[in-house]
C-alpha cells in the first residue's frame, strides 16, 4: 500500500534516481510507522522500538539496492535496442526538437523519437538538419498512429495559440 501511495510501482525512466529514494525512503518509513502505530493501538507489544528502526534499516536498504541493480540491467538492455518506447511528438517548435535531442542524448532510457506531428512548420529546414521531419500535418494523426508503432505521445503545441487542437 506504501509504494502505491508513492507511486513505486510506476515506470520511472525518466525520473532521476535520488527522487525515486526518496520515494523509496518514505514509503519504508510510513511503512514502518503504520506497522509501530497498530501494534501500539491493538495493544499487542509484540513490535519494539530497536525492532521498527531495524525494519525500516533493512528494507529501505534492500528496495534500494535492488532498485539500483534493476535499473542498471534495464539502461544495458536498453542500449542493446531493447525494451524501448515509441514517441511520437506532437508539435513542431524548439522546445519538442529540445526534448527529442534530450531524448536521443539518453538511450539508456529507452526512448526512440518516431517523427513529429504538426500543422505550422516555422522553419522546417533547420528541423530537417537536427534530423527530424514532419510525419503528417496534425489531421493526419489517427493515420499516424494507425500506421506506425507508437507506445506514447508527447503533445509539445503551444496551449494559448493551439488550445483546441491540443484538447482534442
């Protein structure tokens, strides 16, 4: 129940390894209290203070390590091209492109852009050197995701100008 309030059981790729600590370590530690609190409200003394301290030593340490190792072995899965995610973005503007190179900069994290979606090109030509081209125009986005694999989709439209679209 603790690591589901704490979302622990969660995809984490993209989160870095000392928020996920200190997930880990609140979650232990309510643990920990929640068990301290209903010996004490049953009125049971079967659970000492040393007891909890040890408890929440030991079982933060462990989630951790093994959290540690299990993102270790899944960053050199990923680099070998397995277990990986389909991005697709929708918009085209700096800060999608920013996202994709940081994306792309990590592939340890198992990302791989498809393309882009978007109506308004300002300057398609300096996307086309980063490497990236439009798919389709924004109309066209149920074909796209019809036609190509695409585990997620990042919506980068500017929300003032581009409300409707980006609601739809």
């Amino acid at each position: 129940i603790c690591f589901n309030i704490f979302r622990l059981y969660e995809s984490r790729r993209l989160s870095r390894r000392a928020s996920e600590m200190s997930d880990i370590l609140r979650a232990t530690t309510l643990g920990s209290l929640a068990f301290l609190f209903g010996d004490l409200a049953l009125s049971m003394d079967l659970v000492t203070w040393v007891f909890v301290a040890l408890f929440w030593a030991i079982s933060s340490a462990l989630t951790i390590a093994t959290r540690w190792i299990l993102r270790l072995g899944l960053e050199q899965v990923r680099l070998r091209g397995r277990n990986r995610r389909h991005v697709l973005i929708v918009g085209m503007n700096d800060r999608t492109v920013q996202f994709a190179r940081n994306l792309e900069a990590h592939p340890e994290l198992g990302y791989c852009v498809v393309g882009f979606v978007d109506d308004v090109w300002a300057d398609p030509e300096r996307f086309n050197e980063y490497g990236y081209c439009p798919l389709a125009p924004l109309g066209d986005f149920g074909r796209v995701i019809q036609k190509r694999i695409v585990d997620e989709v990042i919506i980068g439209l500017p929300m003032k100008s581009r409300y409707e679209e980006a609601r739809a």
